[in-house]
C-alpha cells in the first residue's frame, strides 16, 4: 500500500482512462441489445458483458486502492461513480449515434413484431396492465431521437449510481495488501 494520502486528480485521470474501457464493455452490451431481437444469443451476450463490467469496475477499483492509494468507502464509491459517469458520456456518444444513424426505426419495428406474437402481448398485458402494447409502440414511434437519447441518458446515470454504490462497497471490502 502506497503511503500517499488520495489524490483526487490522479483518481479523476485514473477514473477517465478505465471508464473509456467501461465505456466499450457498455457500448458492446448496447449494440448486442439492440440487436437481440433477431439474434436472441446477441441479448445474452449482451447481458453477460454488462455483468463482467461491473466486476471489471470492482476489480480496477481494488487494484488502485492496493497498488497506487488506500481509500475509504465514500472514496471507492466516488472513484466507481466517476468511472461509470465518464462510461456513460461514451455509451450516450455512441447512442446517440447509432439512433441517428444506424436505427432506423429497428427498434419500434422489432417491438411490434414481438408483441404480434401472443406469448408476449400476454407477458407484457400482465406485467403492464392497463397499458396495451400498441399505445407503447406508438409512443416510441413518436419519440425523436434526442428524447431517446435523453432516456438513454437517465438510465446510464441510473446504472452509474447503482455500480457505485455496490462497486464501492465489494471495492472497500478487504485489508489493503501491505507491501515493503
């Protein structure tokens, strides 16, 4: 363990160098997502790399509290915080991209072909009831991408709180290695 005390400009660049690493795990689930409509394994790989982004987060974080500076709990959940937050600004980047560009109404045409099957349109009335999935798929249809792009948004800060707060703790977690 380092003997310097926290320097919160040198977690700040460490946070900005890994959270461009969060960023392509993130990106890499999103774009799997987005296509697990035609390829259902794409949706699961998609999953599984949002899973081992979070341990990756945990892991980074504790390989900076060992090697470079000892940290608190408060401390390890500001470093995963600023780390997803930069993750975030990338995925939202690459997002928005891919709605203006890329999409081309995919995604409401992939949601009105799975809720013509009666299978889901049952899932879904049970999940949601009082919502049919026609008014959904209309009102995605009449969102513009920068709305889209707003919702993107709010869920990556989402994920971002939820990863610091847990990252930070199972980060916390442990004697800091003591070396000579």
């Amino acid at each position: 363990m380092s003997e310097n005390p926290f320097d919160y400009r040198q977690a700040r660049a460490y946070a900005s160098h890994f959270g461009l690493w969060i960023g392509l795990m993130w990106i890499v689930s999103f774009v799997c997502s987005m296509r697990s409509f035609d390829h259902m394994l794409l949706g699961h790989l998609g999953n599984i790399m949002a899973l081992l982004s979070f341990f990756a987060l945990v892991r980074q974080v504790k390989n900076y509290r060992y090697i470079i500076s000892d940290m608190s709990l408060l401390q390890c959940c500001w470093m995963c915080f600023t780390i997803c937050i930069y993750a975030g600004l990338i995925t939202t980047g690459v997002q928005a991209l891919y709605f203006h560009f890329f999409d081309n109404g995919h995604l409401a045409d992939s949601l009105s072909n799975m809720f013509a099957q009666e299978e889901y349109r049952i899932l879904f009335e049970q999940y949601l009831a009082g919502q049919k999935p026609e008014d959904v798929i209309e009102m995605i249809q009449g969102m513009s991408i920068s709305d889209i792009i707003v919702q993107m948004m709010t869920i990556n800060l989402t994920i971002s709180m939820l990863f610091a707060i847990f990252g930070g703790m199972l980060a916390y977690r442990g004697k800091v290695r003591q070396t000579e």
